[in-house]
C-alpha cells in the first residue's frame, strides 16, 4: 500500500511529541524517511508548526 493509515499517521504524531528523528520513525513504521519527512512538511500547521494526522 502507497498511502500512509491512520495507524501509520498517529505514530508519526506521538513519536515526534517524544522527540524521535524522522530516521527513527520511518524505521518503526516501514516507511522511507522520506515519506515521513513529506507528510511531516505536508500536514504541518503553519502557525505552530505541529503536525496534523
């Protein structure tokens, strides 16, 4: 499957509120990094910065 699920996106959320690299996340849910990084820049709030899922 291409597209990240919801599972997938709510990881992303609260490793990155504990402060786990990109590298380190992409690793815990088998994705690229780069396609952490990009739904990372994609789904972030212009005004705070925090991501979205």
């Amino acid at each position: 499957m291409k597209h990240l699920t919801v599972k997938q996106r709510y990881t992303i959320s609260v490793m990155l509120q504990k402060g786990y690299t990109q590298k380190q996340i992409a690793e815990a849910i088998g994705k690229h990094k780069s396609t952490v990084s990009r739904e990372i820049r994609r789904n972030c709030d212009a005004r705070n910065g925090a991501y979205r899922y």
